[in-house]
C-alpha cells in the first residue's frame, strides 16, 4: 500500500492525488496554500490553552456539539470500549471560541476549507462517470452554504503509564464526513490500515497536508473512495513525555444533503455522534 505524495502546484496534480484517495483512501500535498508559520502558531498558542485552566470556561455542549471536550468526555472509537487518550475543541464560525486564539483560528478555518473544496471539485471531476451519476447532487454543491464543517484542534497529552491496558491515542477510526483536511502533526503516530490488515505509516513531514475520505463520500460514491481506517499510536521513549497537537478540518455538507438511499448527512451524522458516545 502506497499513499502518494503529490505537488499541489503539478500539473496533473488533481489525477494523481484522486488516484491516490481511491487506491487508498489517503492523500499527501506538499506546495499547498496553507501556510505553515500559521500552522505552527495555532499548535504553539492551542497547547498553551490546554495546558491552562481557562479551558473549563468552555466545557462542550451537548446540543451544538462546540467548545473543549475533555479527556474524560473523549470519543469511544466504533467496537472498542476504551475513550481514546485525547482532549479537543471544536470550532464552527457560529460556535465559542476563546477570543485571544479567535483571529488565527478563523484564518486558518477560511484557508482550509477552501482548499478541501477544491480537493472536492478535484474527486468530482475524475469520478468516473457510472459512479458520478449516483451522486444525488454534484459533491461541490454539497457543501455549499453548510454551517457544518468543523475545525477541531486536538491535544494527545503526554503518557503517563497508567493508562487503561488497550487504549490508544486514536482508537482504529473511519471519519464521518466527506474529507478531512490534516497538517502534519508536531509529532509522528497517524497510521492506515492497508487491505491485508497490516498498519502503514502516514507520510507526515512537518509541512505536508494529509487528506483521507470520510464515510460520508464513501457512502455517497457507493464504495469507489474508501473511507480508509486509521489510528494514531501510543509513542514510546521521550516521545511519549510529548504532547502531541493535531488541526484537523472535517468538511460536512448541509444537513439536508442526501447521500445515498439510506442516509441524508443530518441522519448520518447523528447516527456516528451516538455511537462515538458523545450524544445520547
């Protein structure tokens, strides 16, 4: 199993990265648009907030799903009975963000969302044709308008041995939404799970963009891009004394999209909300 690394700035750029997302269900840019001098900002001023006590101020709400969800509250992967060892905040443009990380925040979440829409014409455009023809709505237009998309900057603190036998920093996960958009973490540990069940590194060169299909366009494209599942694990030696931060952008169309004949997006998502144990 290989992920590709592709020049965003290529001329055949948008073949090869939707070559790579339906082999694999991952992608890699490098020569992207999104600066990496922000990037590193947000991990450097969001790991100050977690390591802070103003965090309790912005406990998550159950109802809209924004603010900072504990490691107590963290997600329970699909079949496993362990939280994953995470603390995260959701950012949505109409949700709570602390003021002083508001600008940069919001900065990053314009630029990135879109690029993942660009990404998003690229899948379009080189879906073949019996496939396209299923989508209820051209996947661009899925997105247009939606309140939904969600930035979620993610905190794995540092191990302290005592976690409970099995847990993992991200439990084996398919993501719920259409792509998700990555900037290399400060700390090395994502993986994807290739056919034969073995476990892949992720390239992820501080500066690159990783990109996975979420199980919304797997279900939308019946299957053609695969909604891959990743992890990220447990470090060893002075790694493990490291927090590690992560940026992830979950791109969402509208509520009312339908995806398939079973789901539209507002159906399915709040069906993986339930089963990742953060709504009842």
């Amino acid at each position: 199993m290989q992920v590709s690394v592709v020049d965003y700035r290529a001329p055949d750029a948008a073949e090869r990265f939707t070559r790579s997302l339906h082999e694999t269900g991952f992608g890699v840019l490098v020569n992207h648009p999104i600066p990496q001098p922000l990037v590193e900002k947000i991990y450097g001023d969001w790991l100050g907030f977690f390591n802070g006590d103003e965090k309790t101020g912005y406990a998550f709400s159950k109802e809209t799903q924004d603010g900072w969800f504990s490691t107590e509250i963290s997600e329970t992967a699909k079949g496993f009975t362990q939280k994953d060892i995470k603390e995260y905040f959701h950012i949505y443009p109409w949700g709570r963000i602390p003021p002083s990380l508001k600008d940069d925040a919001m900065q990053y979440y314009g630029l990135a969302n879109g690029l993942a829409a660009e990404l998003l014409s690229w899948v379009e455009k080189h879906t073949p044709a019996d496939i396209a023809k299923n989508y209820r709505e051209p996947l661009s237009h899925m997105i247009k308008d939606s309140s939904q998309t969600l930035l979620r900057v993610l905190r794995y603190p540092p191990l302290t041995g005592q976690e409970p036998a099995g847990s993992l920093r991200a439990a084996p996960h398919g993501d719920i939404n259409l792509l998700t958009i990555l900037p290399a973490a400060n700390e090395p540990g994502l993986q994807v799970q290739a056919k034969d069940g073995s476990w892949v590194d992720v390239p992820c060169d501080f500066g690159m963009l990783i990109i996975n299909i979420g199980d919304m366009l797997q279900e939308a494209s019946q299957g053609y891009y695969p909604s891959t599942i990743h992890r990220v694990v447990n470090p060893t030696g002075e790694g493990a004394k490291k927090s590690r931060i992560s940026l992830p952008l979950f791109l969402h169309p509208r509520n009312e999209v339908v995806l398939s004949d079973r789901y539209t997006a507002h159906a399915y998502l709040e069906e993986r909300l339930r089963e990742l144990g953060v709504k009842t």
